[in-house]
C-alpha cells in the first residue's frame, strides 16, 4: 500500500523519498560496527536531508531523531 501511493507522491513533486528506520549509529555510534561506519552514516545522512528528499519514519522515536 505504501509504495503505490509513494510512488505517486513523489512523482507529482519530483523528489525522492527514504525510509528511516533508525538512527542509532548518529546517536549511538559505540553501538555499530566501527567509527568508519557510524562516520559515514552521518555523512549519508546529511546529504539526503540537504537535497530536500521526503523522509518517512518508521515510529515516532526515528521521527523525533
């Protein structure tokens, strides 16, 4: 269901769309992989918010993130 009307979404208004489940190596980088990863999370992170993509939590915790 999710995916037909975000598809139609993001097509009226020509932007891309992620998913955003946690951000647990931003605000807890002790507790992934390594540094590197939790390092170029962040940098991910930031370059999708910068280029106006529609982000869509999946709980009201990830939200408030």
């Amino acid at each position: 269901m999710l995916s037909s009307f975000l598809a139609k979404v993001l097509q009226a208004t020509n932007r891309t769309a992620f998913i955003c489940h946690d951000v647990i190596p931003i605000i807890r980088p002790d507790l992934v992989v390594d540094a590197a990863h939790a390092r170029r999370f962040a940098k991910n992170i930031a370059l999708i918010l910068q280029s106006n993509a529609t982000v869509i939590c999946t709980s009201e915790t990830s939200a408030a993130c």
